[in-house]
C-alpha cells in the first residue's frame, strides 16, 4: 500500500469513528481499524480515568476466530487499570504523549524506566515482538487513552517491525480516534443523565401506590431480557430497558384513595385507575427524544390486550405497539409475584401458569413463548432485585428504601 493509498484509508477510518456514538462499539472499532492499518495480528486500547489507564480492550487474531473484533484476548482483564507513569509502557506513553516503536519488546534496555511486561505471553502461549504505542490525544493534547499494536505482519503472515513511515499516519489515526472517542462519551453521559431522570420520576409514580423502585429495576430488567431474546436488534433493547421504568408515569394523576386501596374497585374507580394509560402518555407526548417517545407508546399501551379487550384504545394483535407488548408481559409477572395492598404475593410458577394462559388473549404469544424459554434469567433477576425485608417486630425502624 502506498502513501497516497493509506492517505485515503486514513480518511476513511476517520469518517468512520466520527459517525459511531456509541462508545463500546467506537473502541472496538477503533482498535479493529488500526491493526487492519498497520497489519497488526493483535492489540490492546486503554482508557484514562483520572491518573491511571483503564485496559478496555483487546483483540488477538491468534486466539480469536479468523476477522473476529471480539475482546476475548482480554478476557477477566477489564477491571485492570495501570498508573500513568514510567513504569509501563503504555503507563509511560500516557504521561509523555510520546510515540513509541519497539522492533522486540524482549530486548528492551534495562537502562530504560519502562518494562514489558511478559505474564501474558507465559500464561497463553504467545510471543509479543513487534510493538507501536500511541497516545490518543485530543486537539488540546490531551492524552485519553492509549492504543498498543501487537506483532506487524508481512504478506507472508511473518511477524516484522512496524514500519517507522507509519507512525505519523498511526499518530494521526489515534487523533482522530481520541476526537470521537471525546465526543461518545459526552453523548453517554448526556444519555446516562436523562435515564437517571427517567428512572427517578418512574420511582416517584410507583411510590405513591407502594411500589417500590425494586419493581423499576425488576420489570425493566426483565423487560429487557425478553427483548433480547427475541432477537430484537441492540438499540431497540437498549430503549426498551430505560423506556419501560415509565409505564405507570401517568399514576402521578391518579388519587391516592383510589392508587392505595386495599380493596375491589368501583367501576367508577376502576375507570379512573385506567386513565393512567392516557394521563401518562399526555405526559410524555411530542417529546423529541428516542426513549422518550418510546416510553410514551408504553405508557399508552402495556395494558391492551392481544385479543382487543383492553384499555384504553382496544388494541389488538399486532396494531399493538411491541414495546408494549413487551412491557405487558414483564410488568403482570412482577405485580404477581410481588406483595401488593390489595394480595399476598403469588409463586413464582402460579405466576407463569397465568402468564401462560393468557397466551393469545392478554398477551403476544410470542412474548410469552420468549418469557418461558428465558425463566432461569427472569428468576437471576428476581432475586437481584428483590424487595427489602420488612423490620422484624422489636427491631429498630428500617431505613427507607432509596433505590
């Protein structure tokens, strides 16, 4: 490949770091596109927080399938973070900002403050030779992360140095990654901002009937798990899981008399209580956010029935919304298992049976076929997020459950 021909890559893989947001897939991206740049059979990417690097991710040819991008060369390693100084390499890139080409990292001088570290290699069977280490860094210079190329190959599959023409174009790659890198995660705290709000007003309409902010996390939980197993792809599961805390939103403009009742219904008072379903999607109409307008479908429509005899528009079959079809499944079976003002809670496989029965007249079928086949996960997240033990009767007053 010549100049001129990695000139055009280079811009390429810039117009592709700069379209990805989200930040998992940018790095992996990131890493992928570099080692496809410099024919590096493996790689690792490091993060900075605060003073130390965090190692986030890693690809290894030799241990993964054949084009694989996954991570599991740093498998059990994500938790590892390193000092930002000059005691490793990747520490000292870090703090210098400084480039570093290594024909054999086994032949290091002693004399250097740095050292490879050879307890990967021992425990898997490989041989680390050829390195490059570059700092992303930021128009500011910054450095918030580091990228380490493993063994360069040549057409023969040979394990070579990296050739030193490449290091300003891998230099600038590692720019343009640290730029989109920036700016994902910015977009990630913007997102994680909003659904810490979404989750702390959906805590709110469920504590004024007694619920707790464990039934958010559960039927959001297992709401997302289901729709995951069905295949759905990554973003929708991912707007389905923050989106679903705000089914009952519309409880804010249900009285109490009615929200807290111990009691049966009037008609009178059932027909208030359904107009959650219409307060809670006027709450969230006209929003311009994705999981916003998401939670609205849902608020409006968890409780249609597949056959058409629920509330409030009568929905039925597919006309229904799949988020809330979704959400109808996972919310019936946490308010079953779940102690209530108005029930004990039931079994878990009393549960299920109904859930079950209500196959193709309350609910999707195929939610419910998904729901079935997925019980062990439902159950790990049951008992993840169960409910507080009540104060036993003597001991001092619980503390209140803050979620």
């Amino acid at each position: 490949m010549n100049t001129e021909e990695m000139l055009v890559r280079l811009h390429r893989i810039g117009l592709a770091l700069s379209s990805e947001r989200n930040l998992d897939s940018l790095l992996q991206l990131i890493l992928t596109e570099a080692r496809r740049f410099t024919t590096a059979e493996a790689g690792t990417l490091y993060l900075r927080e605060g003073d130390r690097l965090r190692f986030t991710v890693a690809q290894n040819e030799r241990q993964d399938p054949p084009g694989s991008c996954s991570a599991s060369a740093g498998a059990g390693l994500q938790n590892i973070t390193i000092p930002i100084d000059e005691t490793s390499i990747a520490g000292y890139v870090g703090a210098s900002g400084r480039l570093l080409n290594f024909e054999d990292v086994y032949a290091i001088p002693a004399d250097r403050p740095y050292h490879f570290n050879r307890d990967f290699d021992a425990r898997n069977g490989y041989r680390t030779r050829s390195m490059l280490v570059v700092p992303m860094q930021d128009i500011a210079g910054r450095v918030l992360g580091v990228v380490q190329l493993i063994n360069a190959r040549d057409e023969s599959g040979t394990v070579v140095p990296f050739a030193p023409a490449l290091e300003p174009l891998v230099h600038s790659l590692a720019s343009q990654a640290a730029v989109s890198v920036r700016n994902a995660q910015l977009t990630r705290d913007l997102q994680d901002a909003q659904y810490d709000t979404i989750f702390r007003l959906s805590v709110a309409a469920e504590y004024r009937d007694a619920d707790t902010a464990q039934h958010i996390h559960r039927m959001s939980r297992y709401s997302e798990a289901i729709a995951r197993a069905m295949g759905l792809p990554d973003e929708e599961v991912e707007l389905i899981l923050h989106a679903s805390p705000m089914h009952d939103v519309g409880k804010l403009g249900v009285p109490d008399a009615i929200l807290q009742k111990p009691g049966k219904l009037t008609p009178d008072e059932f027909l208030a209580m359904q107009r959650h379903t219409i307060i809670g999607g006027k709450i969230l109409a006209e929003a311009r956010s994705a999981v916003l307008q998401v939670s609205e479908s849902i608020a409006l429509t968890h409780h249609e029935k597949w056959d058409g005899t629920g509330y409030p528009r009568r929905l039925a079959g597919e006309a229904i919304p799949r988020p809330g079809r979704i959400t109808a499944v996972a919310d019936v079976y946490d308010a079953l298992t779940s102690k209530r003002c108005y029930k004990p809670p039931f079994s878990r496989d009393e549960a299920v049976e109904i859930i079950r029965k209500g196959a193709g007249s309350q609910f999707d079928p195929e939610v419910v076929a998904t729901f079935e086949r997925i019980l062990d996960t439902i159950a790990v997240i049951q008992k993840q997020y169960a409910d507080p033990e009540p104060p036993r009767a003597g001991s001092p007053v619980a503390a209140p459950n803050t979620g």
